[in-house]
C-alpha cells in the first residue's frame, strides 16, 4: 500500500487538538506573560516553526482556544428550530461553557495581563465575544425578517441577550464567590433569561 506524505485532515486535526489542549493547560498553570513558546512546542511534542506557522505566536494560540471554546456554543445555534426552543438550547451550552473553573481561569488570566499584551485582549475580543454577539445578530435579524421579534438593532439585540443570560452571577462566579452550578441550576437559570429577554422583544401574534 502506498502511503501519501501529508498527513490527511483527521489526522492533522488530531495534532491540532493535541497542541491545543497542552496549550491549555499550560495557560492555566502559568499565566500567559511567563509561558514560553519552547515549553510549549516541547511539552505538546511540536515544532516552534509548527506553532508559528498554525497560529502566528503565543497570542494566536490563546485566541484558537477561546475560539473552539466560542464553537462548542456557536455551533448550537440553529434555524432548524423555534426560537425559544433554540435561544435556550444556545444559552444553555453558553453557560455550561463559561462557568467551567477551566474557562473562568483563562479570563482571569486575560484580564491580568491583558494590559501588557494587548494582542491578548484583541484575540479574546475578536475570537469570542465579536465573533458571538455578529453570529447572534445574524440570528436575529433572519428573524426580525420572519417577524417574529421587534424591529430593532439587531447587534444591540444580540448583546442585550448575552447580557441576560450571563447576568451578574458570572461576576460572583470569577470572584470565586459561589460554587460552580450544576446542570438542574443552569436549566433554570436559562429558562429565566431566556423567558424574560422574549417577552420584551418578541411580537405578539
């Protein structure tokens, strides 16, 4: 049998997956600023030229993991469905993302030492929130056309749900205020937000 030389897509994104996941845990052990590149080609089994050519730099690599963090809830979002129906099952992958103690560690980590690295705060930015709130505003103009909601901004809808949803409990959350809720607490939690953001923007039939 003959075998090509490049490594085929599953393959590549395996190795990709592998990177990203010793990248993970190494931001989370030591912050951003005192993490070298060498550590982490080493410790993932890379290549620096590996990294670089992948992502660019360190920076780069920090925004790929909130990206795929970003995806694991952005892909959930759906047109095949009710609204309610997938506002909540987007809101409630939303914060079974963000209220995991990996995931509250590197925002800590971004707001630590984002004043030193503005690159960082740009990659969170550009990667996560912009990236959400655009795919959002999609959403909700596709059913402003339809309508189903209110005629309005649909960038300023966008960010008055993730406002809703996300709440002030977040805050007490990366504060280390109050335990990690479990799954019966964030289905109320999303039923609530989701429930209330409707009623002020859906139009009545």
């Amino acid at each position: 049998m003959i075998k090509c030389g490049r490594p085929c897509k599953g393959d590549e994104q395996q190795s990709r997956d592998r990177l990203l996941d010793a990248a993970l845990q190494l931001f989370l052990e030591n912050g951003y600023g005192n993490l070298s590149m060498e550590t982490i080609a080493r410790d993932a089994r890379v290549s620096l030229r590996t990294i670089y050519s992948q992502f660019g730099g360190k920076a780069g690599l920090f925004g790929a993991l909130i990206r795929r963090c970003s995806d694991q809830f952005i892909g959930s979002l759906s047109d095949d469905c009710e609204l309610e129906e997938a506002l909540t099952i987007f809101a409630r992958q939303f914060l079974f993302r963000i209220t995991r103690p990996d995931v509250l560690r590197m925002r800590a980590i971004l707001i630590g030492e984002s004043p030193r690295f503005p690159d960082l705060a740009t990659q969170f930015y550009e990667q996560g929130p912009r990236r959400t709130l655009g795919l959002l505003a999609q959403f909700f103009m596709r059913h402003q056309q339809a309508g189903r909601i209110i005629d309005m901004d649909p960038y300023f809808l966008a960010d008055q749900f993730i406002s809703a949803v996300r709440g002030e409990r977040l805050q007490r959350l990366q504060l280390g205020l109050e335990p990690t809720p479990d799954e019966a607490e964030i289905e109320i939690w999303v039923r609530q937000s989701v429930g209330l953001f409707l009623q002020g923007c859906r139009l009545a039939r």
